[in-house]
C-alpha cells in the first residue's frame, strides 16, 4: 500500500485516517509519508533562507540512531556540557528522581535536560514547565485504574524511566516516572539554552515552507515541540535518564534552584473531558517565565498556596513516601 501526499492539509488527513485504521502502525506509516515527500522535488519559491533550514529524514535518523551522510553538514557546531567534559558524577542520578509525582514535578523545574547527538554536539534546556500524572484515580493518566499496556510501560519502571509517546500519530511526548504505581512527570517547556541553531534546524524540519523563523521562546514551548527541537526519538522510550549516554539532567550552573513562590501550580492542559481531574492544580511552572506554553493569571495570584485547593486528605505534602488520592 502506498500513501501520497502532496500538500500539508491533505498529509494530516490522511494520518488521521491510517491512524483510525492501522493503530499501531501509524508511526511507520507516518514515517513513510514523510520519507515520499522528502524524495519529491520541491518547488522553488522566494524564501530560500527558510528552506535552507529544512532537515532531511535521513539527516534527522542520524540525529536520533546513527551516523548518516550528510548528519555533520546539518549541525551549526559541536558544543558539550561543562560536566559531560569534566566530571559525570554531576548529573542527577537516581536519587533525585526517586520522589513522589508531584514533589519530582516541581524538583523539574530548573533543572537542564541535555541532548547529546551522535557527533558530540549538546543541545540543552532548562525545564520551566511541568505536569503530573498520578496514575490510580487519576483519570487523565494513562496508567489510570493500574493499567498496564504495552505502550504505558515505563510510567510502571523505576523513578527516572524515560516515557515517550505519539499524539496525532506524527507528535511526540517525554515523561519521567517517579514514586507511585503508574505516575509519571510530562516536561511540558524548556527555556533553550545551548545549541539554538540546531534546534530551530529541527523545529523548521516539521514546519510549512516559508513559515516565519522561530524566536528562541517558542522552539521548546510545547511537549511535542521540545521533542522536536531536542530530537527526542521514540526508542528513547524506557531507557534511564539516569545513566543514559545521550539524554541526562543536570543542575543549572547559570542560576540558583527556584523558590518555592516562583511556582505557579495550575490546572493541566488538554484534559478537560476528565471531570473534576481537570481542574486540579497538577501543572507547574516558572511564575512569568517567557517560555510557558500556556499562562494561567488566575494562579499565579494565588501562586503562594501551591497544592491548597487538592486539601491535606487528597495529596502528602513533600515529606511523604508517596502520593495518596481519595
């Protein structure tokens, strides 16, 4: 079977139905579409500096799996942490993820995620905006009720599992599971920090010709767009963010950790059909951050009674051993 798609419009039509139809399969078949559209000639139009941008599918497998022609050319240069050179004991390592949801999902916040691609080059990201997901009653999560599926099996891994997922069949989400059967924290924003040509180089790869160039705000502010910016493939899927070789996370040497009233606790985003789960105050974020997906005026009033509105019986403070829904 062979799926061609000649304008943008008509490829996400015909997603959403292999997607209806095939299931499982819409990632490959996504991936096909994609590569038939990139062997196609391309019009010549006036935004050339744009179009130079564009980042093949082969240069984009090299980023994620391997070593292809061209994955060199692609990358403006190669700029390494300070501890990948020095020291790897400076990362965060399995005691910093080993928290309940909601307290890892605020430990997030400032935190540098770090992309190491195959020829050295870093791309880093300071964490500004997070979600979590509890897992048992928690009706958004996808391990709600304790189901375990193929796909959700990293939110039931020791904390620091990495999770990704598809959306829409063609976008991807990075998650962190932490204490508690099933829970997991969605990395929701970064703030770029190093490695911005390259980044705007991926954004770019998924975008329109000619679409406008991207501000350094908008590359990651977005769970799927901090996937694309940091090339954060699917068969990062389960592995360790603790002692992983290409993904890890590392305290900001640029800034002190955020206090406890730079956090905004808001409602989630795009839950809405999940009742009274919908409201409660499990995103979190850097009060007047420019990189925050979505701001929420109305919390970050009451910024300084974080978690109050779940109540003492719903949600342990801190301290707990682990997060207790009722």
């Amino acid at each position: 079977m062979r799926l061609v798609c000649r304008r943008p419009v008509a490829h996400y039509l015909v997603l959403k139905r292999v997607h209806s139809a095939f299931g499982s399969f819409r990632e490959g078949v996504g991936y096909l579409l994609c590569r038939d559209m990139a062997g196609r000639k391309r019009k010549k139009d006036d935004h050339e500096n744009q179009r130079d941008l564009k980042v093949s599918p082969a240069e984009l497998k090299s980023l994620h799996c391997g070593n292809g022609p061209g994955a060199a050319e692609v990358r403006p240069e190669t700029e390494q942490s300070p501890y990948f050179k020095q020291d790897q004991q400076h990362r965060l390592g399995e005691d910093f993820f080993n928290k309940p949801c909601i307290s890892l999902a605020k430990a997030l916040l400032g935190k540098v995620l770090v992309r190491r691609c195959t020829d050295g080059t870093e791309l880093q990201g300071k964490i500004v905006e997070t979600e979590a997901y509890l897992g048992g009653e928690d009706k958004a999560s996808h391990s709600v009720g304790g189901k375990r599926t193929e796909r959700n099996t990293a939110m039931f891994m020791k904390p620091g599992t990495i999770y990704v997922y598809p959306i829409y069949g063609i976008y991807l989400c990075m998650n962190v599971s932490s204490q508690g059967e099933g829970a997991a924290v969605l990395l929701r924003s970064l703030e770029p920090l190093q490695g911005q040509p390259l980044m705007r180089q991926l954004r770019a790869a998924r975008r329109r010709d000619g679409a406008r160039q991207l501000k350094d705000k908008e590359l990651c502010n977005g769970p799927s767009k901090l996937c694309q910016a940091l090339s954060i493939p699917r068969c990062f899927d389960r592995r360790d963010l603790a002692s992983d070789p290409e993904v890890w996370l590392e305290q900001d040497p640029r800034a002190p950790p955020p206090e406890s009233h730079d956090v905004v606790s808001a409602s989630r985003i795009g839950i809405e059909s999940h009742g009274e789960w919908a409201t409660k105050p499990l995103r979190f974020y850097l009060r007047g951050h420019s990189c925050i997906s979505v701001v929420n005026k109305e919390a970050e009033r009451q910024a300084g009674t974080v978690m109050h509105d779940l109540g003492a019986s719903d949600v342990q403070s801190d301290t707990g051993q682990q997060d207790v829904i009722t």
